[in-house]
C-alpha cells in the first residue's frame, strides 16, 4: 500500500472532508484529507 495514501487516511479527524480517486481497474489511487471549518471557533 502506498505510504502517501496511508498518511492521508491517518490526518481524517471530525473537521475533515474526504475526496477518493481511483482508476478503471477499481483501484485506489488518491486520497484528498482536507481539514478545514467553516465556523470560527470550531465547534465540539
């Protein structure tokens, strides 16, 4: 498993928004993590 893919999987937290990619044959080929909130201060 790729080790940049395994990285991005481990920085989702409960602000995170997730963007999957794969290619034609199924596989998994990005993983996007962005953590952001449109509130400020982020609410618990």
């Amino acid at each position: 498993m790729d080790a940049n893919l395994i990285a991005a999987v481990q920085g989702i937290g409960p602000a995170s928004n997730i963007l999957f990619k794969w290619d034609a044959t199924g596989e998994c080929t990005d993983v996007e993590v962005r953590n952001a909130s449109l509130y400020t201060p982020m609410m618990p």
